[in-house]
C-alpha cells in the first residue's frame, strides 16, 4: 500500500502534532513538551495497534476537519469529544461518532471533530502514524520556540497530512465501525 494523506479544511483550535515529548534536552532550554493527557494519547495508540509513543494530533476544544484525500485509514479519536464522520460512498451520509471506538475511513470520507465536551483537549489518532519531520527523535510541536514537526507551527487549513498506510499484520484492539 502506498502512504495516504487529509486535507485540513479547518484547522481546530491549537491543533499539533504530539508525542510523549523531549527528554534531556532542558540543558539547552528545550521544554519537555509533549501531550497534555498522557492516558488518552497511549489509549489512541493502543487502539490502532501502533508503537505507544506514536505521535498523534492534540487539539483544543475544537479539532480539525479532514478529508481523506487519499488511501484508507483506521482512526480513532480519545477523550470527551464530539466529531461526525461524513461517508462518501454513502452519499455524505453523517455518522455521529463515539471516542475510543476504532472506524476505517475510505478515499473521500470527512471527519469533523466538532468540540470538546468536558474537557479541553482531544486526541486524533491514525493507524500506523503520521508522516512527519522529528525533531531529536520527538514528534511534539512546540510553538513559541518553534521547534518539532509542521516547522513547530499549528496545523493550518489547507496543509496536508500524510500517514502511513501501511498495515503490519496487527489487530485493532476495538471495533471498527
């Protein structure tokens, strides 16, 4: 299979890409960084079958809005969020989507992840993992030194995400819808 990739058609609020973050590097003034919520960034990964320190995209109240714009992926979102899923193969049909819960996306599939409910951070995680450039082995993003992967920045409306699709013989450890 050949690697996939969205389309950011909103951007969310304070949406990066994240792992658990930078470790030794506070003698050159490099913060920790990383996730918020450890729990729900190792669950995401743990779902899709992927290496716990995968690197995922954190969001605040209100995530991105994707269109697989190319290939097919399992996903799954973490933490108290609201999202719909927009089927292309069903005619845009919406599915309300429930988190910690595994769903394969198809070419042209959207998802929306609309806010948080109860919380202020979320987690978007995908099925073998983004396609990013690492810093000192890190896939965090930290913006005011503007450091990590997308040149430290926030993800932005239009920018493409690619991941890889590449399935290594391993079971999702939910359901997939």
């Amino acid at each position: 299979m050949s690697d996939g990739q969205f389309v950011v058609e909103r951007s969310g609020i304070h949406t990066t890409f994240q792992d658990s973050g930078y470790d030794h590097l506070q003698h050159l003034g490099i913060t920790t960084g990383g996730v918020i919520d450890n729990n729900l960034f190792k669950i995401a990964n743990k779902l899709l079958g992927n290496n716990l320190n995968e690197t995922i995209i954190e969001f605040a109240y209100q995530g991105p809005r994707l269109r697989l714009d190319n290939g097919n992926s399992h996903i799954v979102i973490t933490g108290d969020v609201h999202f719909v899923i927009s089927k292309k193969s069903e005619g845009f049909s919406k599915i309300l989507g429930e988190t910690f819960k595994t769903y394969q996306l198809k070419e042209g599939d959207i998802i929306d992840i609309l806010a948080t409910k109860s919380s202020v951070y979320g987690y978007f995680g995908v099925d073998g993992g983004f396609i990013i450039d690492k810093y000192n082995n890190s896939g965090s993003t930290l913006i005011r030194p503007a450091i990590g992967p997308n040149g430290g920045k926030h993800i932005q409306k239009n920018q493409i995400i690619k991941f890889s699709s590449k399935r290594k013989n391993k079971k999702l450890k939910q359901l997939t819808y």
